[in-house]
C-alpha cells in the first residue's frame, strides 16, 4: 500500500461543506490535474464551467433536483463533453465535420469521466471532499441554456468541490471478485457474491442512519434499472448535436 491507493480507499461523498473557499489558483491546478488523463486520440473534448453566479449556483441546484451543497460548496464546476471545439479546429483546417457520430459521443462522455476523476483524486489529496452531480441531467436543456451551451456541448454532471464538514464511513463497494474476472465473463461466480453484498449494504444503511433505511444494493438496482430513467436523454442529446448516427 503507498498514499496514493490508501487515498482512493478512503473515497466518500460528502454533502456538507465548511464556509473555506477555494482560491482561483487552487481550482485551476485541480482542473489541470484533470487535463493531464489520457484522452483518446488526443481529443481533449472537455470544458469546465465554475459557476460562480449566486444565482445560478440556486438555480442549479433546484434544477438538479433540490440539492443544497451545490449552491454551498466551495466550489461547483459543471464538467462539459465538448465537440464544439475539434468541430470548429477541423473546420479551420478545411475539413467537414462529421456530426452526430457516437464514437464521437463516447469519446467525449469517457473523456470528461477520467478529466473529472482526476481531479477529484487531486482535491482529496489537499484534504478537500467532493460529490458529483448527475442530477444536472435531470433538466439538460434547462441547464444548457443557463450557462450558454452551444450545439455539441453537454452537460455531464456537475462536481462540488469544498472541505469537509462532516465525517461520513466509506460506503462498501462490491467483492473484487464479483468485478475482476479471467479471460471471459462469469456470472456463476457473482451471483453468491453479491448476495454476501447486499446483506453488507444493508447492515451499512442500518448503522448510518439508525435503522431508518432498510435496502441491499439488489433492491436498490431494481428500483433504478427496473425502470425507464431520464428518457429525455435522447432527444436532448440529438438537439445538441449528439449521439444521431
């Protein structure tokens, strides 16, 4: 074990915040940890948007379904999957771009995951606290619109950015062994496993809220991919120039 892998184990979402800001400085070397993770082919099909707009920090945060730490934190970015910018550099080289391909669309959405990621492993490591935000997709038009999105720019998720005020246990993940598996896919070997999981899960919902909520990770995924979730996705993604072919 060394620092770093001790850091990623130690991960946990947090949703309060101290009044500590984060300078200007501090947030641009945390983004550029982030442009420093691979991307394919160079693309680097990522902006960061750091709103720093009372109001639009309120209006985000009720857009994303009533999340207060959004407005609170001490920093809110908006992590962008960007083709707006090779369009316009293949344009400025004569060339035509090609709209609407979702190798395009995956390279973008992947690209923004592992810019996000690092940078949130390098505002851990300064002993700040994050949580992601995909709730902004619950109202992407709406929140395009509030910060000026053009066509082949969408909204992946918003990240909070800000130093802990609270202390809350690592959430168990699944048995590597139900994830990591040789040469071919098996679900022989999870089925037992993530059993042995879901009652973990619910004996750490029970311990963190006091016997208040009663759920394994089995039940919690027949309650989200048991149903249709944000069906606007598409069409809103077509409007943007996305995802079409």
């Amino acid at each position: 074990m060394n620092e770093t892998i001790e850091l990623l184990l130690r991960h946990r979402s947090i949703r309060k915040f101290t009044s500590e800001p984060i300078s200007d400085e501090v947030l641009r070397t945390l983004v550029q940890c982030g442009q420093a993770a691979a991307t394919s082919s160079n693309v680097q099909a990522v902006t960061v948007i750091h709103v720093t707009d009372t109001d639009k920090r309120e209006s985000l945060a009720a857009l994303a379904g009533g999340q207060p730490y959004v407005a609170d934190a001490g920093a809110f970015v908006v992590y962008c999957a960007d083709l707006r910018r090779p369009k316009n550099a293949c344009e400025s080289q004569g060339g035509d771009f090609s709209a609407g391909m979702m190798e395009h669309f995956l390279i973008a959405s992947v690209d923004v995951a592992l810019a996000a990621q690092n940078t949130v492993v390098a505002a851990e490591s300064l002993g700040m606290g994050i949580c992601y935000i995909g709730g902004l997709r619950n109202n992407p038009a709406d929140v395009s619109a509030l910060l000026q999105l053009p066509e082949q720019v969408y909204p992946v998720f918003g990240l909070c950015l800000g130093y802990p005020d609270q202390d809350p246990e690592v959430k168990p993940r699944l048995p590597v062994d139900a994830v990591l598996m040789k040469n071919v896919y098996s679900e022989a070997q999870q089925r037992e496993l993530v059993a042995q999981y879901d009652e973990q899960v619910r004996t750490y919902y029970q311990t963190r809220t006091g016997g208040n909520k009663d759920s394994s990770w089995s039940e919690e995924m027949r309650a989200l991919v048991g149903k249709e979730s944000r069906p606007h996705m598409k069409g809103f993604l077509a409007d943007q120039g996305f995802a079409t072919k």
